[in-house]
C-alpha cells in the first residue's frame, strides 16, 4: 500500500529563538522556512513572518534586535526587505509605537532581557524607550485599563532589572517631580534596587515626594542618622518632615 504524500507544513518559530539565534542557526532556520514556503524569493515581509507562525511586528522585532542580522544580507533579503536599514525603521516604528498589541508582553521582556548583550542594540533600545513608555503612558490616562497597566508595570521593573535603563534614563524619570506614574511604580525604590544613582543622594533631593521617602525608609534603605540630617535641615517642606518626623518614631521603637 503506497504510503500517504506528507504535506510539508511552516516551520513555526518563537520570537526568543529568533532573537537569540546565532547567525548560521538563523541562516539555517530561514532557509528552512523559504523552502516549507515553495519560493524563496517571492514571498512579502508579512507572508514570511505567517511562515514563521509569528506576527509581522514580531518577526520584525525578534530579527531587527538580533545584531547577528547586521552580517546576514541574504537572510535580510529572504524574509523580504531591501536591506537592513528597511528592516530596522520597521523595527523601530513597531516597538515605539506598539502597545501590547502585536508584540505580547513576552515580547517585549524577551527583547528587554536579550539586549543589555550587545551595546550597540542597547543604545539603539535606550533611544526607542523614551517614545515608548511615551505612548504607553497615554494611553493608560486616556483609558484607565487595568490590563495595559499591569503589564506596563512587569515592563518597567524589566527595563530596571535587566540593565536596560542606564543613569541618565533614571535622572530623566526623576525630573518629573509630580509624575503619577512614578509613584504607581514605586519607581523610585526600582532606582534604588537597581543601583542607578545612590539612594543618599535621592533621599536629599528635594524634587522627591515625602510619600516616595517614606517608602525608601520602610523598605529599610534609609538608616536612622540620614533621617535625621535630613530633618536637621531647615528648608525641609513641612509635609516633608510631618512624613520624616513619623518615620523616625517608627524607626525609634
């Protein structure tokens, strides 16, 4: 009995494989893929990402900060771009601008935790962040949504835990004194954590809310005596001190 014909099927890639992939497993892998396609050449951007089983911005974004790709023109043209310069404005237009949509939240941690690895996609990272977190903080205050929210959150402690932000990131979020969204982070203590800029230095400044010192003293960051040469000096605002008068009560029983 002649045996059933097998249909060749797409291959399916995640997004870290992707990411991470040396520049012959991503050879290798994209030849792949051309071949379960039928045509090497004549596929768009978007029908090789479908062949990869990965969405366009995902694909975009998992090959664009992979810094391997740099030296694979060919593996550039097979997905379907002119160049790689092409491939990094579409790179750079997606994960500015997109919220959660078309790159999952895992995405976007993946990219964050793969990058610190190469300085050159660091900076390139770095400069994308700030219209990022730009778009994302709109639309959490045009829309209150829960969801966006809480994944905003994983992503800003990722950005911090995993050597994404650098000191002048830190100084930059710092500088808006009254920023609701710092205090919805408790971004202030991720400064700290993340050993940014010493926490003696941020606890003395006066751009930092009596709420966000009260948070740095409770998590025990602040020791007694910077309590009290914080209060020995008498410009302290007096919603400053009523908040430092209280925790060095605390901090005294």
């Amino acid at each position: 009995m002649a045996q059933p014909k097998l249909l060749r099927v797409p291959t399916m890639a995640k997004f870290e494989e992707i990411l991470r992939s040396s520049g012959e497993s991503l050879l290798k892998l994209l030849y792949k893929t051309s071949s379960g396609a039928g045509n090497k050449s004549a596929a768009s951007p978007r029908e090789y990402a479908r062949n990869l089983g990965l969405t366009y911005a995902q694909m975009v974004c998992a090959l664009g900060f992979n810094s391997n790709i740099q030296d694979l023109p060919d593996v550039v043209e097979i997905v379907g771009f002119d160049s790689y310069d092409e491939l990094a404005r579409e790179r750079n237009e997606f994960f500015a601008n997109d919220i959660y949509d078309r790159l999952g939240i895992k995405d976007v941690l993946a990219a964050y935790l793969h990058v610190p690895n190469d300085m050159q996609m660091l900076e390139v990272m770095q400069y994308l962040l700030i219209n990022r977190l730009h778009h994302i903080e709109n639309r959490i205050e045009a829309t209150v949504n829960s969801i966006v929210i809480e994944r905003y959150k994983k992503e800003m402690r990722a950005i911090y835990n995993d050597g994404v932000a650098q000191i002048e990131f830190a100084e930059g979020r710092l500088s808006k004194t009254h920023s609701g969204f710092r205090a919805l982070l408790n971004e202030v203590v991720m400064i700290v954590e993340a050993r940014l800029i010493p926490v003696g230095d941020i606890f003395f400044r006066d751009t930092i809310l009596p709420e966000e010192k009260r948070r740095l003293i409770i998590r025990g960051f602040i020791p007694k005596e910077l309590v009290e040469k914080r209060l020995a000096d008498g410009t302290v605002s007096p919603q400053e001190r009523k908040v430092l008068e209280e925790q060095l009560q605390l901090l005294d029983s």
